[in-house]
C-alpha cells in the first residue's frame, strides 16, 4: 500500500483545537447578537402622540423584551454550550474545530428561535 490510512488523512492540529471551536462557538453567539441588534434598529423608535402616563416606543418594549427574557435564555444556553463543547473537544479523535464549535452553538440558536416565537406573539 502507499501508506493512506483507511480512515483517511489525519488533520492538522490546529483544526481540531479546542480554542478554535471556542472562537466558532462565540461567533456564532456573535451572529445572534448582531441579529438582535438589527432587528432593534430596524424597528420604529416613535411613541404615540396621545399617550398618557408611561409610554414605549416599539423599539424599546423590544429592548426590554430582550434584556427580560433573551439574556436569560441566552445566558442558560451559553453555559449548556461551554458544557457540551468540553465534552466534545475532550473525546479522541477530537472533531474539527468548526463542527465541534456549531454543535455547541446549537443550545443558543434554539433559545433565540424560541425567544423570537414569544417575542412575536407577545409584542403584537
């Protein structure tokens, strides 16, 4: 034989390096962030004229609604994803950086699907 193992080239050690799965993991946070912070500006920030008393723009209840219930969500996510990206980083043979680090996303891109279903149906 030429020596090409059955399971096919081992990869470089930086592909498969916890810190780089990491890096994928809070980019992926990055992204959700950003996406929430898009949707904040794209939405109006115009209070109505004849309100009385304590009044919100519709951008405000929905900075409100993401400080009440999406950091919390978020907040239990990124810990059930550090949780899962130790366990996957630490099995033999690791998994690429890019997999190991998206699978562990996965918690956070749930909890904002679920907080953008709430957020729709309680701020309309």
């Amino acid at each position: 034989m030429t020596g090409n193992s059955p399971e096919g080239p081992e990869d470089p050690w930086w592909r498969t390096s916890p810190i780089l799965a990491t890096l994928v993991m809070l980019a992926w946070y990055g992204v959700l962030i950003g996406a929430f912070l898009a949707v904040v500006r794209l939405v109006d920030d115009t209070v109505a004229e004849d309100c009385t008393g304590s009044c919100h723009s519709d951008q405000g209840q929905v900075v409100l609604f993401g400080l009440f219930l999406g950091v919390p969500a978020m907040t239990v996510a990124f810990l059930i994803s550090g949780l899962m990206l130790v366990l996957t980083t630490a099995r033999s043979p690791r998994p690429r950086a890019v997999s190991a680090g998206t699978a562990a996303a996965t918690p956070a891109i749930v909890a904002a699907v679920l907080v953008l279903c709430v957020g729709a149906e309680y701020l309309n």
